[in-house]
C-alpha cells in the first residue's frame, strides 16, 4: 500500500529535516514497508526510510517516460537556468547536507564537506554545458548534399549510487543525465538514502517539472533493479559498485540493448620509484589509502615501492598511519570514521585474517576498535607474497598492503597483472620517467605525484573489469547524448537560377 502527497514524512537529524519518503513524478510516495538507516558511528538508529518495490521502480520508470519528450524539448538556457537556481539552493544547504552525510556515512566533517564542494564543482561544471553541446555541417563526400551532425538525449536512465560516495555520485551522474535532457529514476544505496533525499529535494524546490528526477529507496536492489532493466521503454543505466553486479546489469541490459554506464572496482596500484620525493609519496599514499576508512574504488589498493628506497618509504608511512585518529566523524580532530556497517567491519577482520596466513608481516593495526560504532584501526602489512589471490582483491578498507620492486619495469608489470583497471598512481621526480611509466600503466586514470585526482573537467572511469564509459570532463555529459546524423540534399544550381 502506498500513498502519495506534496509533503512527506521526514526524519530530524542533526536538528536537519530530512524527507524519507519515495519521489515519484512530483510527489512523496509513502510505503508501509520502511527500513532503518544506522549511524555507522554509534550504531543507532538516525530514522525510517520507505523501503520501494518493483512496482515502485516501475511507476518511477512510468513518470520518467512521461516526462522524456517535454524535458528534452526545453530550451538549452531554461534548463540550465534550472540548474542554476538548484545549484544556489544546494549551497545555501551546504551544512545540513554536510552533516547528514556525516551522520549516515560516517565519514569526517571535514571529507563530507570537500565532497559537497566537489559535487557542486560537477554540478557546476555540467550546467556551464548545457547551452554548449555543438554539432558539426560539412558536404557530402561527392557534393549534392550536406552532412549534419547533431545529438539527442539518450531518453530515460536508470541512474544506480553506492553509499561511499553518497551525494558526489548522484551529483555526477544525475548532473550529467539532467543536463544532456534525460529523465531519471534515482535508486540509492540502502546505507545513505537520506543525502540523495536532500538533493533531490533541493531540485524539487528549484523546480525541476514532475516526472523528471525520481527517486527510490529500497532493501531489494536486485529484483527492483531487474524489473526496471527489463522494460524496453529503459534507455541508459549508469552505475557505481562492485564489478560483479555491474557485470550483471550488463547482462540484463544486453536484451533491450540498453546503453550501459559502468563504475565498477580498482585494484589501484601506487608506485614509488627509487628517485620519489618520500615525504610527498608518504603523505599522498596515505590520503589516497585511507580517505574514507579506505572505502573507495580510487583508492591505493597495492602500495608499490622501489626496494632502494622501500625502509625509508615504509618507515615514513607507517609513522603516519599511526598518528590518523580514528572517532566519530563529527569530532574535529577525527582522520578516520567507522566503517559503513557491522558487516562490512567483519569482512574487515575477515581481510586481516587472510594476511595473517601468507607470508606478510603486520606493521601496526589490525584490530577492531571496541565500543559503539562499526571502528577498525588502520592496517599496514609488508607483503612478500604477491602472487596471492587477497594481493589482486579490491580491499575495499583501511588496510594498506607494501610490496617492494627492483626496477620500474618489474612495479609495470605487477602494477598491470590485475583485472581491474580504474585509477593507478606514480611517484618520482623525473617527468619524462613519469610520463613513460604512466602511458605504461592499463588503467583509465594515473595520478602523478599526487593521490587525489577527481576533477570536473576530467573524464573520470577505467578500463578491463573497471568499467565502461566516464563521468566528468566533456565525455559526461556526452554519455547521456546519442549522435545523430542529418543528411540533407541541397540543389546548388537550382538554389542560384
């Protein structure tokens, strides 16, 4: 049973209201089925949020369909005047945004609040495009005619966010969906519902026409996503999360040829090189390792040290993943918060344990932190065998695993010899040996002597079992535009009697 109505119910956090119903075309949709959302820091419960069907997704899926034909015909200049007056909401909420991040991700104040200001930085970014997506007029290859090339909206997407990442990722992928003249139905990770609610929420009171942003919450992703998937009148799908459920929504899109957007998992390797600024690599390696207690798809899965210089390196790294408090995330002197739920916390430990049974050494870390909350200390082991199949495994957590290289060929070669291929990084002095070890490395993204590369203008996704597709960058928007190609006949002596 469901019920619909212009205001929903809502849940307080941090003295910020937050609605926890469904979005369906303009209105909040509530369910008798809800579920909790946990405060990872403590383990209480922040609030109730309505669990979705199928049936739900697909009334979603109706809206969005409904509204395709109008939203793609308006003006270039009214939507991104849209995109503005949303953009000026969203900062104006920067704060409360902030802090319900906070308070459903776990993640310090200080990481929730760079993520909103780069999530703007994307919104920002696809707005600016919006009056700019240009074709291209030329003749016909033997005259008689003119080629025009153009682009159109995809149609509806199905836009599908992971929790790590709560309001970048819809940002991002809603940001480009919107502004290329999609419609779309949000499905949101079940641990972070409520910062998608506040975005969209900031759209609706910018605007934005019924039917256009939808969005579902709900404990039964796979069947509630199948269910959308397998309608015909569904024509994009971007997702972020691991490679294997990426992998089969490639396999439910293959029979409506549903064009597919996949951010999927990193194996990321960090190299050191024998002649790398080690303060810089040290600082970097642990950013890039242990930014959201190391659940991320960018993050430095193998640290990859030249043995020169791998004592020196170690020592320094270890130093400081010694000195990263782990708390609450809305303690200011917090590096680290929890880990995302009880179970990902034991899967943790269940990491940990696997080390412990090949030949690597524990440097520091390595346990559960006891109390209230979902707390791990942050874990760095020397890792001799690196044929082990735990050394090519997304860890997906705050454990760092060291292994030494004799020579930048051999760091190539084992930085390579993974599946995955989304972002790898590389530190040395030498520009020309950075280039080369780079253009080297199969990945879609390498950091050069810096450990955080997101960026607006950059075409942001991987190769092999990393994905498909980008975000960002001029490439974005263009994911959610399909080419299209105008031949036009033209009677030039006709056109001058």
């Amino acid at each position: 049973m469901t019920s619909a109505t212009a205001q929903s119910r809502s849940v307080r956090v941090r003295d910020h209201e937050v609605p926890t119903a469904l979005f369906i075309d303009g209105r909040w949709v509530e369910t008798d089925a809800v579920f909790p959302v946990r405060d990872p820091a403590t383990g209480a419960v922040l609030g109730e949020v309505a669990d979705g069907t199928p049936q739900h997704a697909l009334q979603a899926l109706d809206a969005a369909v409904a509204a395709q034909a109008e939203w793609r015909a308006v003006a270039p200049r009214r939507r991104a005047d849209l995109f503005a007056r949303a953009d000026s909401i969203l900062r104006s909420r920067a704060e409360s945004i902030a802090a319900v991040m906070t308070a459903e991700s776990g993640k310090p104040l200080a990481e929730a609040r760079a993520e909103f200001s780069l999530s703007m930085d994307f919104f920002q970014w696809y707005t600016e495009q919006i009056a700019h997506l240009h074709g291209t007029f030329a003749e016909g290859s033997r005259g008689g005619y003119r080629v025009v090339s153009t682009h159109q909206p995809v149609g509806p997407a199905l836009l599908i966010t992971p929790w790590n990442f709560p309001l970048l990722m819809i940002a991002r992928k809603a940001g480009a969906a919107l502004a290329a003249g999609c419609t779309v139905v949000v499905k949101t990770a079940q641990e972070t519902p409520l910062t998608c609610a506040l975005f969209v929420q900031a759209l609706v009171d910018a605007g934005f026409p019924d039917g256009v942003v939808n969005l579902v919450h709900t404990t039964r992703s796979a069947p509630l996503s199948a269910a959308v998937m397998a309608d015909d009148r569904l024509r994009k799908v971007s997702f972020t999360g691991s490679t294997e459920v990426g992998a089969r929504l490639l396999s439910q899109a293959a029979p409506g040829i549903v064009n597919a957007a996949m951010e999927l998992g990193g194996d990321g390797p960090l190299i050191v090189l024998d002649d790398a600024d080690l303060e810089l690599a040290a600082e970097q390696a642990v950013i890039c390792k242990f930014r959201n207690a190391g659940q991320a798809c960018v993050a430095a899965n193998r640290i990859i040290v030249h043995e020169s210089v791998a004592d020196a390196f170690t020592e320094r790294f270890v130093a400081l993943t010694r000195a990263l408090k782990v708390g609450n995330g809305f303690d200011e002197t917090t590096d680290i918060g929890p880990i995302i739920s009880a179970r990902q916390r034991d899967a943790v430990s269940g990491l940990v344990k696997e080390f412990g049974q090949i030949d690597a050494e524990l440097l520091t870390g390595g346990h559960e932190i006891p109390g209230d909350g979902y707390f791990f200390e942050p874990t760095v082991f020397a890792v001799k065998d690196r044929d082990n199949p735990i050394c090519h495994r997304e860890l997906f957590a705050p454990i760092a695993a060291l292994y030494r290289v004799a020579s930048a060929r051999e760091a190539i070669e084992y930085a390579n010899s993974t599946r995955y291929g989304l972002a790898a990084y590389v530190f040395t002095s030498d520009i020309s040996r950075a280039l080369t070890v780079a253009e080297q490395l199969d990945f879609g993204m390498v950091g050069i002597n810096r450990g955080i590369m997101a960026d607006p203008a950059a075409p942001f996704g991987g190769v092999k079992a990393s994905g498909l597709g980008r975000e960002g960058g001029h490439h974005g928007i263009y994911e959610f535009l399909e080419p299209k190609y105008l031949a036009i006949t033209v009677d030039d002596r006709k056109a001058l009697s």
